[in-house]
C-alpha cells in the first residue's frame, strides 16, 4: 500500500472513533435556563425587532407614521425645484392623514387602499399610496377623500 492510501486509512479509522456526547434531557434543560438567563444581545435585539415588526404589519398608523419619520429630503435627489415641491406635498399629505383630527376619518380608507402582502402592512406599499394620492391630487385637483375613494375603486376593479 502507498503511504496515501495508508493515511486515508487511518484517518478513517480516527475519524470514526469520535463519538457525538448525547446530552440527557436534564443536561439540555440546565444549559437552556443558563442560556435564558444570560441572553445574548443580538437574541434580544432580533425578538424586539420581530414583535415591533409585527406591530407595524397589522396597524396602519404606525407604518403611517414610519412613512413620516423617514420622509427626509436629505436622502432624495432635489437637483429639480419640481422634486422638492413633489417631496414637500407627499409630506402634507402624510402630515393632515395623520393628524389626530383626521385619523378616524381616513385609517379605514386607508387601510382599504393600500396594498397587503399576505394581509399584512407593508411600509414601502404606504409610501407607494401617498405617492399615488399625492399625484391624484396635484393632477386631477382631487382631495384626499376622493383621491382614496378613486383608489379603492380601481383596487376593486384590478382585483
């Protein structure tokens, strides 16, 4: 034999010789309580974000509200007077649909206006209505009522 083929030979033999360590059920309960209580921060940071992205996915206000937080002009390009007049009316828009006053009024249409995926929220699917609610108005000189109306209609005619 070649010393190749003798060298895989006995690393075979090393190889299955080590055992696993099966743990017993108690052992697999001490280290799960040691764990639990020693929790690594990224397992908290990932169960937090879960439970505030769940929140977002079944209430409308928040992801309205995220739309609000987020919409910067610092991140857009604004080289166009234009753009910038676009940026600051879909902000309007989101500031008088999220007014304590109007929320009654407009979250039911809002919520039947916007694009789910698996009947959740999305975010990006309310950036994508404001957009469309914003061109509505700027366009066809519609209000917000009118605008989500139309909308909602043309969602029920394409679905």
């Amino acid at each position: 034999m070649s010393q190749v083929q003798n060298a895989v030979k006995t690393s075979k033999k090393v190889a299955t010789k080590k055992v696993a360590k099966v743990l017993t059920q108690e052992q697999k309960n001490a280290i799960a309580k040691k764990r639990a209580l020693n929790p690594q921060f990224a397992n908290l940071q990932s169960a937090k974000r879960k439970v505030e992205n769940l929140e977002y996915k079944t209430n409308a206000l928040l992801c309205l509200l995220e739309v609000k937080r987020t919409a910067k002009l610092e991140n857009v390009n604004t080289n166009s007077h234009e753009n910038i007049a676009y940026q600051n009316e879909c902000k309007k828009a989101i500031n008088f649909l999220t007014a304590e006053k109007n929320r009654d009024k407009f979250l039911p249409l809002l919520s039947k206006a916007v694009r789910t995926y698996k009947g959740a929220f999305v975010v990006y699917y309310f950036e994508q209505l404001i957009q469309k609610i914003t061109k509505m108005q700027i366009d066809k000189a519609l209000d917000f009522e009118t605008s989500l109306k139309a909308i909602i209609s043309a969602k029920l005619v394409n679905a």
